[in-house]
C-alpha cells in the first residue's frame, strides 16, 4: 500500500464522483427516487477533495464555489423532499392542506432546478469536473507515497472533528452546535474515504467513525427540521405530537453517543 502514490490514490476517488455526477443527472431530471441525494453527495464529496487535496494537484479548473451553488441548488429539493417522505409516512394516507402546499413547493423547486441545469454556469461545472477527472495536472506532492502525505491530511480532519463535537458541550445554541459537528463528521468521513484506498486500515476506521456520528446527527437535523417546519406551518397538524417525540428521541442518542466520545 505504501507504494502507491498520494496523487494516484486520491483521484480515482475524485474520478468516481465526477462520474456520478455525469450518470446521475438525467436520473434527476426524470424525478427518479433517491437521485436528488446522490447527486447531492457526489458534489460534496467533490468539494471536500478540492478542500483537503487540492495541494496534490498543480492545476484545479473545478471550482469549489461553483461546487457550493449545486450543492444548494440540490439541496433546496432534497430538504422539502425528505419532508414530504418523513411526513407521508406519518399521515397513513391523509392529505391536509399543509401537506399539499409541501408537495407544491418541492415541485416548484425541482422546476428552479430544471433551470439551474439549463444554465452554461453548470455545463461549465461539469466540463470542468470532467476535465479535471480525465486529464488531472499534478503538483510534485502527488507523487509522495500516500503514506507520506494523505495520513497527515485523514489525521488534521480527525483532529477538526473533535474539537466540532467539543464545541457541542456548552454551546449556546446547541441545534446549531450540533449541525456543525454533522458537517465536520461528513468532512472529516469524506477526507478519509478518499484516502482509504491507499491507506492501511486506519483511514477506513476514521471514515466508518465519522459516518456512524454523521448517521447520528443527521437524524436529530431531520427531526429538528421537520418539527420547526410543522411549528411554523401546521402547529395544529396531529403529527406535531410524534415528531415532538421523535425529536427528543433523537436528541438523546446524540448525548449518548457524544458522552461516549467525552
């Protein structure tokens, strides 16, 4: 493992999400169940490669902030359609009026993503992504061996974590906290995997870590989301009990999982 080079083994990982992204859109396009999430983290996992690899490469023609407006673009749908799925289960069949104006405005959002593709502003993105993938320009620092230079990088993501997760204890706002640990846990999961496949164990078991609080904290996220989301519009839906539920559910595994790290 020691003999692969650190450039070498970071770029079929960034080569794997540009291909995604390439599949992947015409799956969205048609409204194809779970396409919306996957193109949404392959453009993460892009930016998160740039962020932490971009020193391997001696030329990046993708930009990150062009990376950063798909992902919001996505990710305008993909809020109001985990929504729409998390409220649809709760209903057993019931359609209230709070629900129909919900499934509306996902609608609406996939037609301001239909234009978003439509833009020049996103073939540029994706001819630059492919032109990265195909035709990568590396700094002399990818040619180290990976053990040499990605184990520094999965280890200062690692490090960020904690210090994310440290920050959650005596935090002000403790949603917010604890979002920002969920992003640093995607991060730091991300960062790993992309080295892992030229790394010995230990970035495999940073990433399984990272996704496992990831996993965690993202559903506490979902269910604040969704219980602010029926306060705001529905604050007399009959669900807003459950999910009143739910949400303390969901808060108490994360203080377990986080006592467990403490």
């Amino acid at each position: 493992m020691g003999a692969v080079s650190a450039g070498a083994g970071v770029h079929a990982y960034l080569a794997e999400q540009v291909k995604t992204l390439r599949k992947i859109r015409n799956r969205v396009a048609k409204r194809k169940p779970d396409s919306v999430r996957k193109m949404r983290v392959a453009t993460r996992r892009l930016r998160s490669v740039l962020a932490t690899y971009s020193h391997l490469y001696a030329e990046v023609p993708l930009s990150r902030k062009r990376l950063k407006w798909l992902a919001a673009e996505l990710g305008e749908v993909r809020d109001l359609e985990l929504l729409r799925i998390r409220f649809a289960a709760r209903l057993n069949g019931e359609r209230p009026e709070w629900f129909l104006h919900l499934v509306e405005q996902e609608r609406l959002a996939y037609e301001r993503l239909d234009k978003a593709f439509a833009r020049k502003r996103f073939a540029t993105l994706l001819r630059a992504a492919e032109t990265l993938a195909a035709s990568p320009r590396f700094s002399l620092a990818a040619v180290e061996p990976a053990t040499a230079v990605l184990a520094a990088d999965v280890a200062a993501a690692r490090t960020g974590l904690v210090a994310a997760l440290d920050a959650t204890a005596n935090a002000a706002d403790h949603d917010a906290a604890c979002h920002e640990a969920r992003k640093a846990a995607k991060r730091t999961r991300y960062t790993a995997e992309a080295a892992a496949a030229a790394l010995d164990g230990p970035a495999e078991a940073v990433a399984a870590g990272a996704e496992r609080l990831q996993t965690i904290l993202g559903r506490y996220q979902d269910a604040v989301v969704a219980l602010a989301y029926l306060e705001t519009h529905a604050p007399d839906a009959e669900i807003i009990g459950a999910e009143r539920r739910a949400h303390d559910e969901e808060l108490a595994a994360v203080e377990t999982a986080l006592s467990e790290l403490r």
